[in-house]
C-alpha cells in the first residue's frame, strides 16, 4: 500500500507517516528520521519516490492539493530542481544511496559544500561513511576556478545525459633533472620568437630535455632551439648568455599576460622535478614528464597542462572537451590555476563511471 506525505512549505521537506521509517529510511536511505516512524524527504527524494510510484501522492500543507509526480515537479521552484532529480534518479537506479548535504543529519562528505552526499555502494546514511561530494550543473551553467571543489561533478546536457567527472587536487612531482646539471652562459641568440642556442653540451637536451635540436647541422654538440618560456628560465639560471628581463619582455611582446603565467607554471613544474614541454598538438599549454632518464628513451607524458588565471571561470563544455582529449591521448586533464600572490593551484578533472 502506498504512503502519501505532507508538504511542510515552511520547512521545504515533505513528512510522511505511517511505516515510512522502516520502508524508506531503514531500508533504502531515503530521509532523516522524526518522532516515531515519520520521516522527512528532500524535494528530490519525494519526487523520486513519486515517480517509482512508491509514493501515492503528496498533499500541498497550505492549500491541501494533492499532487502526483508530474504536479509536484510542476511546483517546485528552482531552476536547477530538474537536473537534479535527473542525476539523483541515475546515481539511484545504479545502486547508490545518496542524500542531499542540506539534510540535517548528513555530516558534510570530503569537499564541503555540495549537491549530494554519495555514500560507497552497498552503505547507507546509516554507516556513517560517505565516499565523495557530488555537485550538479547543466551544460550552460559555468564554474568559478574559486568554486572548484574536491569530489565528482555531474553535468546534464540539453538531452539530459550525464557525464561525470571526478575532481581533485593534484601535486605534479617527478625526477627529471636538476638546475645543478645546467651548463654556464652558452651562447644564444634571441629570435623574433624563440631563441637558438648555439652548441649547448648534449646533456641539455639528451637528459632534462631543454629545446629541439636543430637538424642537419654536422656537429659534435647540437644546436638548440628553444621557446621563449624555456630560454627566460634558462636565462634566470645564468645557462645561456642573454639577460632574462630582455628574453622575458620579448615573451610579453609575442603572448601578451599570458607569458608571464605560463612562465610561473614552467618554473614550478621544473623546479618539482616535471619536465613541461608544449602541449600544442593537445590544444594545452603543455605537456609533461615526470621521468626523463634519456630523450632516446623518452617515456609517455603523463598530463596535459591548462594555464588558467585563479579567477577563471570555466563552461562545462570546454571542460568536457579537454577532459575527452586527454582521455583518449591517455593523460590526465590538470588546469593549473595562478593567483600572482598566492600561488598555484592544480585541480586533476578525469571522466568517471559510477
């Protein structure tokens, strides 16, 4: 026999009576207890269970309408209720418990702020274990960078299709190289954008893979051409025999403010032991290796870097877009985010299946 639950419009929650307690909340997650066997659902979660039928209907508290599943939507405000019950519905019928973070007994998950808690598959609100903070937008919907939160986001599309995506924070780290190896004041001359540096010992290239050599040149050492970012932190550490400031304003020249956060993001994965080289073929700024013992046995690079200001805001779609490439070049998407006081910031985004 189906329940009907009662709309408490002050309160946004709908009550529902009788053996609910036992039939939704003890057995299938849905709610937080009241006195006795009542409980209290989420607009999202009365919906659902109206939608399943499991629910007959819910009375309206002040005006005493009974409403069905297409009424109750129908009525209840928000733009965002849609894609919310769409991504609560799926996470549901492939076997999770989730609860909305407003419910008061849901501790907040890892992340903080968020749509749902998800709870591991086979858990309830009631083992005390929450697996991930899930949050909820449509594609138009774009995303502060200072919004970024660890856990998964759920994007519904126009048709209502749901990609998710797992967020976090990231920490490149690698082994590559040390500026203890760089050679002194190699000669080097700066072109219109990019500079040639003229017979460098082997090793800059060969093993922490600064620059491309330039062919059919028939000698012992070779000659390097190298970005304005690779010759301006060259320069800083006094390996080639041009004066940083020139080589620097010449990348503001060609890149505008972009160059100079690039050059952070450089600068930071080097000195983490990262070899950043472009990441042009990707549609990024670079792409890295964690390992460079030999260029002859170079590895596969294991990300793809965006450089981004910490105030960006992203649209879901370009974030669909370099997350599917990296994924199909096997690499991780990081968008590296620089703030000039306080840093970097390096959030990993992958695709994810529940």
């Amino acid at each position: 026999m189906s329940l009907e639950g009662r709309f408490e419009t002050d309160e946004g929650v709908v009550h529902v009576g009788g053996d609910a307690r036992q039939r939704y909340h003890d057995s299938r997650g849905y709610g937080y207890p009241l006195e006795g066997n009542e409980i209290a659902l989420a607009p999202v979660e009365a919906a659902h269970l109206l939608y399943r039928g499991d629910l007959e209907a819910v009375v309206d508290g002040e005006r005493g309408q009974r409403l069905g599943f297409r009424e109750f939507v129908a009525r209840e405000p928000g733009e965002d209720f849609g894609v919310r019950f769409l991504v609560y519905a799926d996470l549901r019928s492939r076997g999770f418990y989730l609860s909305p973070n407003a419910e008061p007994w849901v501790p907040d998950p890892p992340g903080g702020e968020a749509d749902f808690a998800v709870f591991p598959r086979g858990k309830g609100p009631r083992d005390g274990e929450i697996a991930y903070a899930l949050r909820i937008v449509g594609e138009r919907t774009d995303i502060p960078a200072a919004e970024l939160r660890p856990g998964v986001l759920a994007v519904v599309d126009e048709e209502s299709e749901i990609t998710y995506f797992e967020v976090g924070r990231r920490d490149p780290t690698g082994t590559s190289g040390s500026d203890a190896t760089l050679p002194e004041a190699c000669e080097a001359d700066l072109l219109a954008d990019r500079v040639v540096v003229w017979e460098p010992p082997t090793s800059l290239y060969e093993h922490t893979f600064y620059g491309q050599p330039l062919e059919g040149r028939e000698y012992d050492e070779p000659t390097l051409q190298c970005s304005l970012l690779e010759a301006t932190y060259l320069a800083e550490r006094g390996a080639i025999d041009l004066e940083p400031e020139t080589v620097r304003e010449r990348g503001r020249e060609v890149e505008g403010e972009r160059f100079d956060r690039r050059l952070t993001v450089y600068t930071a994965l080097r000195e983490r032991g990262v070899v950043p080289k472009t990441g042009y073929k990707f549609g990024a700024d670079f792409r890295t290796y964690a390992d460079v013992e030999s260029v002859e046995n170079l590895g596969h690079s294991e990300l793809l870097v965006r450089v981004h200001p910490a105030g960006y805001v992203f649209e879901p779609r370009d974030l669909a877009l370099d997350v599917r490439l990296a994924h199909g070049v096997r690499k991780t998407m990081v968008f590296a985010l620089v703030d000039p006081e306080a840093g970097i910031e390096w959030w990993s985004l992958e695709r994810l299946t529940p």
